[in-house]
C-alpha cells in the first residue's frame, strides 16, 4: 500500500499484434516491437510508460505480455531496464494467426500469475501525446468508483470514430452508458473514444472466462468487444475518465501512419510553456433586480471594460502564487501605516482567492473524472479577482469540461464555500459570459439543473450609463445584512420584494429590447427603493445614500449595482449628465 491507499494492485501492459509495411520506406524499422520504436522527445514509447509506473510506487506488481516472435526483443529491454524479466509473459504466438487475442493474453497473465487483485492494463505501444498525466490521480478516481473504469479522450477533427471505441457517457454520474466499438457513420454523436487504459476490479476478472467462450475466434477477442459486451449486455457499472491529450495504438497502424502521428503529436504546440497565459476579466454592474439573484430572482448584469482584471500563469518548476504588491503587503512604513492600511483595505488580499481557486479546481476536474497533467505554474495577478480560465487553458479544459453555467458555480464556490466570502450568482455569471446578460435564477430551474437560465441580449446602441465609486467602500457582508435569515423564515417583506425585484427585471428586458430608456430610468429608481425599503438606510450605509442623493439632483436615474460602494446611473439629460461628470468622480460605461 501507499500514501493514497492503493493496495496490492498489478499493472499489466499488452503489446498487441503490428501491421505490416509493405512500402518499404521504413525497413530501418522492420523488425523493431511498435512499443520499442521512438516516442515524443526521442524516449521509447514504452520507456515513458514504465517510468509511469516505476517512479511511484502504486502497484503491487507489474507484468508485460508479449508474443514468442516478440519475446526476445523485451526481455533484453527488460534486463537493460531494472523491468522483472520473470514478470515478461509469453503468450506462444509466433503470426497473426495462432495469435490468442488481448481478452485472452489478459487471462493467461492472471492464471499463470496467480492475480487476485485489482488491475490496470494498458497497451505497452500506446503513443501518448502529452506525457504528464498523473496515473496516482487515475487511480484515486477509480478507487472512488463503485465499478470498473475505462480512460478516454475527445477524438481530434481528423480522426474518425469508426475507427475507435467510442464510450457515451453520463455527464452526471460519469457511468458508460453505451460502447461502441469502431461504430458506423451516424450510429452515435459521441466523439469521446476509449483506449487500451483500463482498471478493472478483482471481482469482475471472472467474467473474462465467460467473455472468452462466447467468442472462438481470436478476432473477436478483443477489448473492445469485450467492453462492448460487459456494459451494453452485462450492463455492469463501468465509469470513465478523461484525459486531456490523445492516443495511437501504434500496434494497430503501419508505421507511416505511426510516423504521421509521431510528427504530430511531437510538433503539436502545447501552448509554448514559456510563454505566458494571459486572462483579463471585467468589472460588471448589476443593471437591474439585485440582490435577487441570491433568492432565486431574476436580474440583468453587464460587463464593463472600464475597469478589469488580470491573471498571468506560466509554466515553472513548482507551483508558486506571487502576492500582489498592493493586495497582498508584508512590509509597511512603519506600524501607523499598517493601521491605515488594514482599517481601509481589510487583511484579505488576493491571494487566498487564487489559493482557494486552484484548490477547488483540482477538486471539480478530480471529481469530474478528468485527469490533470504534472505540470506546475506560477500565477500572479492585477487584483484580487479569481480567474479560474488559465487553469483550463493550461490543463487543456474544454468547455465541455466545465460549461459556462457551471463554471459560474464553480466562481461562486470558491469565495462562499471555501473562503466563506458573502456573494452572489450574478456576478459571476456575467464574468463569465460578458456583455449584457438577463438572468433568471427561480427555485425550480436551480433545483432541477443546478443553474438558471442565461441569456446574452444585445448591447449596441445602448445609452451612456454612468458609474461612480467611494475610495472607502462599504463591506459587501454588512450591505448583505440579515436578509437571507429573513428570506428563509418567510418574512412576507422580503419574499414579496424579492418577486418585484424579478417582476422589474422582465419589464427592464423589455425596455431594454423596444429601446425604451425613460422606461429603463423609471425602473432602475424603483430597483432601488425596494432595495431601500428591504434593506433600510442604516445598511445601506451614508456614502451610498450620498451619492444617490447627488445623482438624483441632477435628474438622473440611479441604483446600487452590487454590494455598496458605487452606485450606477442613467442620465437622458446630456446637459445634466455633463455637470455630473464634473460633479462626481464619474466613470461612463
């Protein structure tokens, strides 16, 4: 056993039959075992996969099957490399012809063998394109599996599913559905492909035996039929990971299509490591309907690229977060400016956010079943917005990974679960989809999707709003108040308020479309009102009610857009709206 609690578990690597080349470009290579032929960066392809495995030590033991024509060539690697050369398998197959096929060579390793335990297999001669993936994560996410597990990869727009094993899988559970092996064109939409990367459960080895005598002929003892067979007739509880990179069997190609895909997988850019990741994140402004969006309302945000955030990640090392210079001090002019400091800005800078952000980012794609490469970074940033894009960026997570929707959960998990941080959905929905987004977030979508319903609306053409902003900004938790525990007790106040703050939405949408902005102005008054009948004047705090004060002198209409501290307005008087400019330090969106 080990520090992951991986107990007596084998891995067994399977070196399945070459094609032939007839075209005699590569009779250098003739002869040479597909898993002996040059992987990325000149190492073997099964070197890496044996330092895979030796450099941890998560398994019991580890076996490599081949066939009697083969068998010389691995048992010198195996003396050249400290591999066991008692643990290499000799099926007896000299052709494709007396071949036993992989179900079966799998069997005689676990007879001759004695194995009772868990096993991984893996195809020995499986080109990999990234080498950094972390096999102790693979396992950890089978081990919290009540089933087996298969690995598998998003195809690439050149390659064809009918020529892989196609897995369907429930995006909730992550439980194999359906298995296709090599599936005609239009049988499924699925582009997800398995490979020769399997962990199967002790219990489940003795249905090779009846996998085996249902098929004669060595053909059709394949995996993939046999995965074919175990889920969609069995119907046995299979899972599947994912791994952010892609596979060959080179075993099962010519070796033009192993050097075609050598040279891809070899040039293929891995977004330069050197080279920074970049991501800007904008401010947003609650147009209309918050703080609904916490009590399951319905509001309309926008981004704003006046003001923005910015996340830099590079390839190093070790993972390091660099503290903000302004956010995040360590050194003071001397102790009264700490106390200035910390009475204006508080203790928490940035940097537990993007703590808190990667923490919660290996959990969801741990939990998601998608494996991460062993790369390290080091992550700096402008201010002290999380940004978790970089990470999928650099980890090579798709929006399918994690959906625009979720990925706003994500956001919000992290500031209310982790750092216990009072906030609300809106903004980081629009964060995540930018622009102008209508949002409703009623108690039935939440509970049946996990999400509310998005809608990106148009913004051209839209009148100058008008931001201003307090340099001592109120706290977001005292603004927040005691009204959730008064939402949640029922108190009629604040449940029929939170229904008008959704009722004025939907009328903010339509002004929004018929480009009605007196209609627009009107509501936005009346947003704020109700917040300030809710929320009374003492949590509203002086400054806020200040500068609403100053902005309805000038005949402009104005609420508050987040928590306090600014306050946003629409001003259809351009004469007003010029000598509020110079009234107030003000910032046009």
């Amino acid at each position: 056993s080990d520090n992951y609690g991986i107990a007596r578990m084998h891995w067994l690597f399977f070196l399945l039959p070459s094609q032939n080349d007839d075209t005699g470009l590569y009779s250098l290579l003739r002869g040479v075992p597909k898993a002996l032929l040059p992987g990325i960066g000149g190492k073997k392809i099964l070197d890496f996969w044996w330092e895979t495995v030796n450099m941890r030590q998560l398994f019991t033991e580890v076996y490599l099957v081949t066939n009697a024509d083969k068998y010389k060539h691995f048992e010198r690697w195996a003396t050249a490399n400290d591999f066991p050369v008692e643990n290499v398998i000799n099926d007896g197959s000299t052709t494709l012809e007396d071949q036993l096929g992989a179900v079966a060579d799998l069997q005689l390793a676990i007879r001759s063998r004695k194995l009772q335990d868990d096993i991984m297999v893996i195809a020995g001669d499986m080109l990999c394109a990234d080498q950094n993936f972390d096999v102790a994560q693979v396992i950890r996410f089978f081990r919290s599996k009540p089933g087996e597990l298969i690995i598998y990869y998003e195809l690439e727009e050149s390659e064809k599913s009918s020529s892989r094993g196609i897995v369907e899988v429930c995006p909730d559970t992550h439980r194999i559905t359906r298995f296709l092996e090599k599936p005609q064109e239009g049988l499924t939409d699925s582009r997800l492909a398995s490979v020769v990367f399997y962990c199967i459960q002790r219990d489940t080895l003795s249905h090779l035996s009846d996998f085996l005598s249902l098929q004669p002929q060595a053909s059709d003892r394949s995996f993939g039929r046999f995965w074919e067979w175990l889920v969609n007739d069995k119907q046995l509880d299979v899972f599947g990971m994912k791994l952010p990179t892609g596979f060959q069997l080179i075993g099962q190609v010519g070796l033009s299509d192993y050097t075609k895909w050598l040279t891809h997988y070899s040039t293929k850019p891995q977004d330069n490591p050197a080279k920074p990741i970049t991501f800007r994140s904008y401010a947003r402004v609650g147009l209309m309907g918050n703080p609904s969006d916490g009590f399951n309302g319905k509001t309309i945000a926008m981004s704003i690229s006046n003001f923005w955030a910015e996340v830099t990640l590079v390839e190093s090392q070790t993972l390091v977060l660099v503290p903000h210079p302004l956010n995040d001090p360590t050194e003071f002019g001397s102790l009264q400016d700490l106390f200035c400091i910390s009475r204006k800005e508080g203790y928490l800078g940035g940097l537990r956010l993007l703590q808190a952000t990667c923490k919660k980012f290996y959990q969801f794609c741990s939990k998601q079943g998608i494996a991460l490469t062993k790369q390290n970074f080091t992550l700096k940033y402008d201010t002290n917005i999380p940004r978790q894009v970089c990470l999928m960026k650099f980890y090579n997570i798709t929006d399918n990974d994690l959906p625009k929707p979720i990925r706003a959960n994500f956001i919000l998990n992290v500031e209310t679960d982790e750092l216990f941080i009072t906030a609300g959905l809106q903004d980081r929905v629009v964060q995540v989809y930018e622009g102008l987004v209508y949002m409703d977030f009623s108690k039935k979508l939440m509970e049946e999707q996990g999400y509310g319903n998005y809608v990106p609306m148009d913004m051209s053409g839209l009148p100058p709003f008008w931001l201003a902003y307090l340099s001592d900004p109120s706290d977001s938790g005292r603004i927040h108040s005691n009204i959730r525990q008064r939402w949640l007790s029922g108190e009629p106040l604040v449940v029929e308020a939170m229904k008008t703050f959704a009722e004025l939405t939907d009328k903010a949408r339509m002004a929004l479309r018929a480009r009605d902005w007196s209609s627009l102005a009107q509501l936005m008054d009346q947003n704020f009102e109700l917040r300030r009948t809710v929320y009374t004047d003492d949590c509203l705090g002086p400054g806020n009610l200040k500068m609403v004060q100053l902005a309805k002198q000038f005949g402009s209409a104005v609420k508050l857009p987040g928590s306090g501290g600014a306050v946003v307005g629409l001003c259809l008087d351009n004469a007003r709206l010029v000598r509020l400019h110079y009234m107030e330090v003000v910032h046009f969106c």
